[in-house]
C-alpha cells in the first residue's frame, strides 16, 4: 500500500540531483511559477518543459501544487509567449526576428528556417499540430505573425495545441506521482539522462557554431 506524501515527509525529499533541484524549485515557486517557466521556455526553446512539467504533475499528485492552476498558468503562459513571438515577427518581419533571435546561446538560424518552412508547407494547422513538436513548437510563432495571420485563429490554434501538450505532460506526471516510490528509486536514472540530454546539447551547440564559423560568407 502506497503511502502518502505527508507519510513520505515531503514531496520532493527524496528526489536528488538536478531533478530533485528542479523539483524544489518548481515546489518553491508554485502554480505562477509554472506559468513563467512556460513563458520561457516558449521564448528560449532549449529550456525543456519535457522535464519541468512532468514534475510539476508529479508535484500536484503529492498535493504540492494544484493540478488544474498548473494546467491553466502553465498554457496561458505558453501562449503569452507565443503571442511575444507573433507580435515580434509581425513588426520586424520574419528574417530581421530571425537575424535577431538567432544570435541566443542556444539556437541557430536553422532552427528559425525550419520552422518558417513547416508553416510555408502546412499553413494554419501547423500552428496546432507545431506546438506538439519539439524544435518547432515556440518558433513557428514568428513565420505566423510575419504572414499577417489574424491573431484570433493563431490565438485559438496556439491555446489548443498548447492545452494539449502540457495537460499530457501534466497528466503522465499526475499518473506517475501514484507510484512515487518508482519516481525516488529511478531519480538517480533521470539525473543521469538529464546529464547526457545537457552534454549532447553543448556538444550540438559548438559543433553548429564550428560549422557556421567554417561556411563561406
């Protein structure tokens, strides 16, 4: 018989490394926290809400956070950061903001293009379906706001792509959070994997940034 987290002493004590530093954190911060990290990570994609959102489930399953704030400040963020993306293509055009935000530690032009050519192939449905996949999801905001697509449809697309997206994220996270003693026994295995996601993405980074120093002007 599982016991509660009260009985555990305490939702995120036995999670350890970076995982159970984030967990602290995203304890420490609450529900608006949440919403700020999402706003975030829909600005500066690298941030992974992969992690963050799971946990924040997990959280609000120990009766840390409450599940359903989580779920609507975590997507109204993600949409007012969308919306400062859209806004942000839509007065610079779309190759000024990707001149400008390309030049951010942990993107590169590429990323930009590929998402501006996701959008050219499948129009408005790539706003929904875009918020879904990774290196595509906060992007596709800047080619949407260049093209003058009424904010109302990309309002409504972005909202439900990105309900979906993190109530899942949310939701595996709450289921998880009935099998906590599976979540302390495996942390050490998540920290391991958030190590190797952080070494590939450096060693991505500089291998991007080589290339591009090497390429003909």
């Amino acid at each position: 018989m599982w016991r509660t987290a009260a009985d555990a002493g305490g939702s995120t004590d036995n999670l350890t490394g970076l995982v159970g530093v984030a967990a602290r954190g995203i304890e420490q911060s609450g529900e608006w926290g949440v919403g700020l990290f999402a706003l975030a990570e829909t600005v500066v994609p690298p941030i992974p809400s992969e992690v963050i959102l799971p946990l924040a489930g997990y959280l609000a399953r120990q009766g840390a956070l409450n599940l359903i704030l989580v779920f609507v400040t975590s997507t109204l963020g993600a949409y007012l950061g969308a919306l400062f993306l859209y806004w942000l293509g839509a007065k610079l055009g779309l190759e000024r903001s990707i001149r400008g935000l390309s030049r951010l530690p942990l993107v590169d032009r590429e990323d930009f293009q590929h998402a501006a050519g996701w959008f050219r192939r499948h129009g408005r449905s790539s706003i929904f379906f875009g918020r879904l996949l990774p290196g595509v999801r906060s992007l596709i905001s800047l080619p949407a706001g260049a093209s003058a697509m009424p904010v109302g449809t990309f309002s409504l697309y972005t909202l439900a792509g990105s309900g979906l997206w993190n109530g899942a994220l949310l939701g595996l996270g709450y289921l998880l959070g009935t099998q906590y003693r599976i979540i302390e026994e495996y942390s050490r295995f998540l920290n391991y994997a958030v190590y190797a996601a952080l070494g590939i993405t450096v060693v991505l980074l500089v291998a991007r940034r080589v290339k591009r120093a090497k390429a003909p002007r």
